[in-house]
C-alpha cells in the first residue's frame, strides 16, 4: 500500500500485476487481508484512472464488478464479505475518487447493468437480521455510496429498506456496534439525502433516545449522539423539536472525545445552546478531574482505570471550541495539577489543554483584553492577569523541568507570541533561563523565545543572550570535537536571527570569523551545514564593507550547491546564496557561474531522483534571482557547454530571455504540480512560484499566455485536494486572477464552477478567500460578471440562510461589493437579507452588516423601490424592537436602520410617506425624544432653544436654531441666515440643530 499511495508513478508500469494481486487478495480466508486489499484497491484505481486508456479501464471496471456479483451470490460468507469490499472500492473510486483527476469514469453499459444486479443484492441482505457484523458493515458502506452515486434512484428504491433494516437492528441485535454503526450509516444518509431528514429524525429518535438512556456507561451508545447532531448540522430546523427531549440525556456522562466533537456541531446548529452546553461540560469533568486525581495521589500504584479516564477528559475538551468563553478558573482549580504529575501522557494533554484554552476567554470584541498588532494580547483585569500568570508559570516550569526532553520542547514551542505580555514579566522569563542549558533543540527553542520576548524586555535577557553568544565563540575557537561546533553555530545564528537588534553590533566580526572558519578546509559536512546556515543569517544585516566580505564569499557557496553529497548542506548553501544576492544587489550569478543555471535546472526537472526540500529551495532562489533581473538561458547554457540532452531547456529565438526564463521554470513547476504524490507544503510552494513569475514586470503578458489552461486547472485540482491549504491555494489564485485579467476569460465557467463547491460554512477563512476571488473576477470583468454570479448566488444565499452567525458578516460585505450585478437577483437576495434583519436571535454583527447592505442596494440599484414595501417593513420592525438585544447592541443597529432611511428617501422620494405609516409616527417620536434630550442639554449648558421656528439675532454667536422638517411641520422648509444670505434648505425628515459655533447631535452637544 505505501507505494500505491506514495510513489505511485512507480508502480504504473505494474498495474497489471497488482490488479492481479488484489483480486486473490479478496478472495483470502483472512478478513485482515481482505480489507487491506480493499484499500490498495481504492488507490490502485484512482492511478489506473491517470495513467490507463478509457478501453483499460472499462475493461478492468467490468471484470471488478462482475467478480463483485459473482462473490454475492455465492454462499460462502468470506467470499460475500470481499466482494461486497471489491464493490465499495469500485464505488467509491467513481463517486468520490475522480473529481479530482478531471474528467468522471465512464461505466460500460455491463458495468451498469452488474451495478444495478448488485444494488438489488445489497437491499434484499441488508434487511436480514441474522448478517455478520463485517458484512453488515460493508452493505450499509454501500447503501451510503450508492446514495452518492444516484439520490434519485435511491429515493425510489432503497429509503424503506434502509429504514426496515434500522428497526430490525435496534429491535433484535443486542450487539452494541451493530447499533453503533446503524447510528453512523442513518446519520451519513441523511447528509445526502436532505429532504428525508423530517423522516430520518422521525424513524430515528426514539432510538437515540433509547440509547442515551442506558443507566450503564458501557450500555451506552453514543454514536447515537453523532447521528443526532448530523441530523442537527442537515436542518437545525427540523431538529429544533426534538432537542428538550434529549439535553437531560446528553450531560448525564462524562464526556469523551467524539462526545464533544458532536456536542460542538449540536452548538454550531443551535447557538443559543453553547454557554449551557460548555458550562454543563466543564462541570461534569472539573468533578471528575479532581476525584481521579485524589485517587492517583492517594494510591501506592498506578491506577490505569482513572488515568485513562482523566486522559479521555482531556482529550475531550482539546477537541471543543470555547473561544470567547473564559476557562481560567477550570483550568486553575482542575488542569493545572496534572502539569507536573508523575504520568507521562497526563503531563502531556494537560499543557496542550492549557495552551488550547488559555486565551480561550481574551477573544471577542466584547472582552476587556487587546492585542497588538504583533499579535501579543494584552491582559486587562486584576483576577483575569492573576489566573493568566499563573497558569503561564506553571506552563514555563514544566518547559524547564519535565522530566522529558521532548515535553520541554513541545512546551517552548507552543509559546507563540499570544503569550509575550505574560513571559516578559521579570519572575517568568528568569524561570527559562535554565533551559539555554539543556539539550541542543531546547536550546534552540528557548533563545527563540527569548529573542521574540527580548523585545519587550530587552533589559533583563539581552545580558543573558550575550552570555551564550560568548560561550559560542569559545566553543567555535577552542573546541575540536565537531558536533560542539556544528551546535555552536546553529545556536549562533538562532541568537543573530531572533534578535537582529541585539547582534547588529557583533555581525562584522562574527561575519569575518565565520567566512575565516568557511574557507578552512577539512570540515565535516555537518559542521559546514550549520556554518553556512550562520553565514545566511549575518548576511542579512550585513552593511559597508561586510557587503563586500559577503561578495568574496559567493564562489565558495556556489561551489557546496553544486556539491551535491550531503542534501542538508546543499540546501543551506541555496538559502546562504539567496541571502547574499539580496544583500550585494548583484544577480548577475548565472553569467558568473554558468555551470549552475543548468544544476538548479536539473534539480527542477529531477521527479524524485531530488527531494522536495531541495527542489523548494532552488524555486526560492530562481525567484530571487529573476525577481531582479532575468538573464537570458540560451546564451548562459551554450556557454557552460550544456549537452544535448538539455536542448529542450533552451528558448526559442522569437523570445526575449526573460520570456524564456519564465517558461522554462513555469514547465518545470507544472511538471511538478502534474506529480500525484505531493504534500501540501509541496503545492502550496510550486503554485506560489508560479504566481510569482507571472508578476515579474520584466515577463511580458503575452509570454505564458499557452500555459494558463494548465495552471489554472492544475491550480484548481490542488485547491479540491490540498484541503488543509485551500486557503493559501486560493490566496495564489486570486493573485493570479489580478495579474492575467481578461486573460481569464476563456476559464470562467472552469472557475466558476470550482469556486461554489468551496462555498461552505465549515472554513471561515477558505469563505473570505473564496468570496475575494469572486470580487476579484468581478473588478476584472465589471458588467461581463453578471451571467456567471447567478450560478453563485444560490449556494451563498443558502450558506447565510444555514449558518448566519458564521459567515452572515463576511457573505454581507460580498454582496455590498457586487452592486449592479444583483439588479435581477433581488428576489432571492432581499429576503435573506431582510430575515437576518429583523431576527433577534442572530448576532449584532450580522444583523447590522445586513442593514449596511440594505444601505448600499438603496444607492446602487434602482430597482429596489419595487421592493420598499419590504424594506420599510424590515426597518420599522427594527426600530420598534424592545428587548431582546442588549441596550448597547440595539443603540448600533438601530443607528444603523435609522441612518438608513436618508439614501431610501433619496432614491423613493415622496412615497416613503406612503409606504408605511409607522414610519412617520416613529419619526415623530424620535424628533420628540431628540429635542428633549437638546433641551436638556442646552440647558445645562444655559443656552436659549426654540423648536419648530428660527430666532433671529444680531449677534451670530447666539444664534439658536432647530429646525425639524416632517408631516407634522410642513411649514419649514428653508433656514435663513439674515447676516450673509445663506439659505439651509431642508427636506422631508430632515433634522438640524445649531447655536453658535456649537452643533448638537443626539449623543449630545458637540464643537
């Protein structure tokens, strides 16, 4: 499996053979070997589907289906259960595998027809309730793939099946994981088949009722509470009914890692249930945390019984998102006592919760701590500081005195900079001075961390900091034994990284005795590694004549680059050389050293013969270098004498060098981008360097104008697969998008569609950066836009109707932005809009985000009058509301509603009036509440007022004005001003206050 998975270029001349291979696999009497061949299976087509001819493959899918059939009619049950696991395999390669390798598998008409034969098969078994438990499994495997695979055959044929098989099993088998996974396949059926979801939570519930409400923990199923909350996740509306029923079932148990998993999507589903939900959590396992670990403090050995469970109570809340909920009390009275107990992996989920939920309660717009801009918070509040250093001592402790050396180290790299303001204090960050004598990587860690904290305490650690450099400078000039000094210099350079202000004055002589130390020979590879590491990191603060010492030193580095025998070095020489060239300016390296354009090209064009480190660092250091100044390839390679192997480097004549250059490294990186097997860094990188070039100046539009239907679908293809770095991928793309423009236009039905399958509330980020391509294929299109934002809007809409409080702000700001495009989709688009609006239940935030793009749809789209009924209606009912919004919320957003009025009078006119009556009564009282509270003021302040009328005065500077113009004061129209002949006009429902140099507002009297 590791190399089907992996390599799998490597076993794509083999296929045959392993096709082979895992057709007797399936037939082995061992049920082990069975399911493993299953999953080589499921990796071994997806490679076939890359690699095959579509004859191949139909001819290969037709013997696996056939072969599936036959085993099902056999009564031999390990015959049944690995052909039901050759089908699910086949299944699962058509319906989830091929997305991402372009075009859908085409099944021969025998392929269907053997399908169809074995979807009867697996509903005729399922529902028999004498089933092995293996083979149960792997039918209702196929029940949820065969739902992917046809929803609307599936409705026809197998929903009262799959329903009789439910009630079969929760009614006779009393196996416990028979109703485990009977929970898990209702569940995974109802996240397909949506509209069912009223008839699942029917069938369902008195089942997950049933089994919540065992008396005995081991009796208990609490997969039934994964079924129930992805029940809760399909439509929270449906399952609303059903919640009193069980909230007394849920807490009734000490939680575990799945538990809170679905306690957090029931939270998600149902937000008003979060604080009650977390505070009932925290409770049950504050008691419990305590009385384990009385019984492990109290006890002569080791109680595995309560160890594991305290471990499982700490796993569990790792897994739960409190942010802006407060845990330091939790964490003070019931986690931090296992910091430093004796059981290893006790120790060890205990510091992770505490760095999980440490600042859990310093986030929000509505708690009292900031955060810088470096992203340090700062703690505010005499208890909230007491409870943060505490905890944070006890924290720096153990990352100086646990007994494991990698638990210290875990410990100092979990410190990010969110933790500065505390580790900057005198006490704490004397606590981690003895960690700089502890193993090579802690060190390391630990003069990091010292360096990022130096900078607010540079006082109390820079004196430390110089110690440890001058005890590596001895070790550098007397010690002989090789690991001292390859340590000396890594520590070196970790000082010289981390505080550049603090080492500024010791580069040129630590430059000079390093470049001194490089040019000796007789060093060990190891040592050179880290020596070059150094040098890199001096260079960067290099000034003056260290300029010209880091110049001499280039042909040095250049020749450990084309050394290719130790890979660690060579890399560190690629990363030294791009430090130089950015410090000397001088990238003229390839006219210098022609010999190693052609080595940095190989290492592109090298598959796996070079390791992907490598190859990333030489695409940092080509970026570097053609950033600059592009040089022109033919003329460098014909030069270096490059053989004729190498000829399809070479540009044509019709190009300028740098155009050349450019497609040169653009092939090189697709090539890469085209290998089946590479990590996330890996595409993240590759898809980086492209946009890079692409935004060179000195590369024309029109250079690599053949090679955007390659990047952008290869682009595409690793946003659907590298999910963890979708954003950064999209990132890239929209980058792409603003440099190419018009360019894009061929592929926008490609984009258009790719986009709105990333359209999904369960990654915030991936959402934003997916809504900024989309406005950035606005900008780039204008008017052109509009056919293709219909096939947008739906999902989007349908994404703030499912989950406002998530993405409701973001998806607001997008359709702001989009103006004139949603001239024809208000009909879909302002019920959204409105319902947000005018909903208690939803957050400030998006509610007054929905008012701010009622506000721009009144000044962009005229068409919105046809709609004022509804606007005012919103509106109205907002002003009203009393209660249910906190007093601060409701003055935001009722300023919001109420401002909002003036570009909807601009764009209706006189029928707002007629629109709404409540609109001119809630003017009315609003100008009457206005005016009181000027009156009140102005009198405090002695200052005369009148209403409704303008008194006159010579003397301007006790002037009083108000002048209030609606239905009830029809007679002012203007304001006159006798002293210059200025003229205010006013119009309907305007307001204006002014006496003197003062002007009031509603907030009071202002200058």
């Amino acid at each position: 499996m590791p190399a089907v998975k992996h390599t799998p270029s490597t076993v794509v001349p083999y296929l045959d053979l392993v096709f082979e291979g895992i057709r007797v696999a399936l037939r082995d009497l061992s049920e082990r070997v069975r399911v493993n061949a299953a999953c080589v299976l499921q990796y071994a087509l997806s490679v076939m589907y890359t690699s095959m001819g579509s004859s191949t493959v139909i001819k290969l899918l037709d013997s696996f289906l056939g072969d599936s059939l036959n085993g099902l009619e056999s009564k031999k049950k390990d015959l049944q259960h690995g052909a039901i696991l050759c089908f699910n395999a086949v299944l699962f390669s058509i319906t989830n595998g091929t997305s991402s390798y372009g075009a859908a598998v085409v099944l021969s008409s025998a392929s269907v027809s053997y399908l169809h034969e074995i979807w009867q098969c697996v509903n005729a078994k399922i529902v028999n309730p004498s089933l092995l438990l293996e083979i149960r499994r792997e039918l209702l495997n196929s029940l949820i793939l065969l739902a992917s695979y046809d929803t609307v055959k599936f409705r026809e044929r197998s929903i009262p099946v799959v329903l009789a098989a439910a009630s079969t099993v929760f009614r006779v088998a009393t196996c416990r994981e028979e109703h485990s996974m009977m929970f898990l396949a209702m569940g995974k059926l109802a996240a397909i088949l949506r509209d069912h979801v009223t008839l699942f939570l029917d069938r369902m519930m008195p089942h997950i009722q049933a089994a919540l409400g065992q008396k005995s923990k081991d009796d208990r199923c609490l997969e039934a509470v994964t079924c129930f909350a992805t029940l809760a996740e399909v439509s929270p509306k449906a399952a609303r009914p059903y919640l009193r029923q069980i909230l007394a079932l849920l807490f009734s148990f000490p939680p575990t890692v799945g538990f809170t998993r679905d306690i957090a999507r029931i939270c998600e589903a149902f937000p008003e249930l979060r604080s009650t939900c977390l505070s009932k959590i925290l409770e049950a396992t504050k008691q419990q945390l305590l009385n384990a670990h009385h019984r492990l403090s109290i006890s002569t050995g080791e109680n595995d019984a309560d160890a594991v469970l305290s471990l499982e109570s700490l796993s569990a809340l790792s897994s739960l998102d409190f942010s802006g909920y407060s845990t330091l009390p939790f964490l003070c009275d019931a986690v931090i006592c296992y910091v430093s107990f004796p059981h290893e992996e006790l120790r060890r989920a205990a510091i992770n919760l505490c760095f999980k939920l440490l600042l859990s309660g310093c986030t929000g717009s509505q708690l009292p701590c900031g955060r810088t801009p470096e992203g340090v918070v700062v703690h505010h509040g005499r208890d909230h500081t007491r409870l943060i250093n505490t905890i944070v001592s006890k924290l720096v402790n153990a990352a100086v005195s646990d007994p494991e050396s990698d638990i210290r180290l875990h410990t100092l790299e979990s410190f990010t900079e969110e933790y500065d303001h505390a580790l900057a204090l005198q006490h704490v960050v004397s606590s981690l001075f003895p960690a700089l004598h502890d193993k090579h990587q802690n060190r390391l860690a630990v003069v990091r961390l010292l360096g990022r904290v130096s900078r607010r305490n540079p006082a109390h650690i820079y004196p430390m900091l110089r110690k440890i450099m001058v005890q590596c400078l001895t070790e550098i000039q007397f010690f002989e034994h090789a690991k001292k000094q390859e340590q000396a210099f890594s520590l070196l350079g970790a000082i010289v990284e981390s505080t550049p202000d603090f080492s500024k004055p010791y580069v040129p002589s630590l430059l000079n005795s390093c470049v001194k130390r490089l040019r000796e020979p007789s060093q060990t590879a190891a040592v050179l590694t880290a020596l070059l590491s150094c040098i890199g990191k001096l260079v960067r603060y290099a000034e003056g004549d260290d300029v010209r010492v880091a110049a001499e030193i280039r042909p040095v580095v250049v020749q450990h680059i084309l050394d290719s025998s130790h890979l660690p070095k060579k890399r560190e020489a690629l990363r030294a050389l791009g430090d130089i060239i950015r410090t000397t300016r001088d990238v003229n390296i390839f006219e210098v050293h022609p010999e190693l354009l052609s080595v940095l090209l190989q290492a592109l064009h090298g598959g796996f013969k070079e390791t992907w480190p490598v190859r990333n660092d030489v695409l940092q250091l080509m970026g570097i270098i053609g950033a600059v100044d592009p040089i022109r390839v033919k003329e460098i390679l014909r030069n270096s004498h490059v053989n004729d192997s190498n000829t399809e480097m070479v540009p044509s004549f019709g190009l300028r060098g740098e155009d050349s250059i450019a497609q040169t490294v653009v092939r090189s990186v697709l090539q890469i981008l085209s290998l089946p097997s590479l990590t996330d860094e890996q595409s993240v990188g590759a898809v980086n360097v492209i946009v890079k070039i692409i935004s060179l100046r000195e590369v024309s539009s029109s250079g690599l104008i053949p090679y955007h239907a390659e990047i952008i679908s290869l682009i595409l293809k690793h946003a659907r697969l590298q999910v963890r770095k979708r954003e950064d991928i999209l990132i890239c793309l929209t980058s792409f998008v603003s440099h190419i423009k018009e360019y894009v236009r061929p592929y926008l039905d490609e984009l258009t569609l790719a986009v709105a399958s990333f359209i999904s509330a369960s990654d915030i980020s991936v959402l934003n950066q997916t809504l900024a391509l989309v406005k950035q294929l606005r900008r780039c299109f204008r008017e052109e836009f509009r056919p293709y934002l219909s096939s947008l809007l739906i999902p989007i809409l349908n994404l703030v109707e499912e989950s406002p409080h998530a993405a409701g702000e973001n998806v607001f700001g997008f359709l702001s932005e989009m103006g004139s495009l949603l001239e024809d989709h208000l009909d879909n688009v302002l019920p959204v809009v409105c319902d947000v609006i005018v909903n208690a239940s939803f957050s400030n935030t998006s509610r007054v985000a929905a008012v701010e793009t009622l506000r721009s749809f009144a000044q962009q789209l005229p068409s919105l009058r046809f709609h004022a009924s509804r606007c005012v209606h919103c509106l109205c009912r907002v002003l009203k509301e009393q209660g249910g919004v906190k007093a601060t919320a409701r003055g935001s957003l009722g300023s919001a509603a109420s401002q909002l009025f003036l570009p909807l009078r601009r764009t209706w006119g006189k029928h707002l009036k007629i629109l709404h009556q409540s609109f001119s009564l809630w003017l009315q009282g609003t100008t009457e509440r206005w005016l009181g509270s000027i009156s009140d003021s102005a009198a405090s302040c002695g200052i005369p007022l009148t209403q409704g009328k303008i008194q006159r005065c010579n003397d301007v500077r006790k002037r009083t004005i108000v002048a209030v113009r609606s239905p009830h004061a029809p007679e002012l129209t203007v304001i006159n001003y006798p002293q210059n002949g200025h003229r205010i006009p006013l119009k309907p429902y305007d307001m204006y206050y002014e006496t003197g140099f003062v002007r009031m507002t509603r907030t009071g009297i202002t200058g």
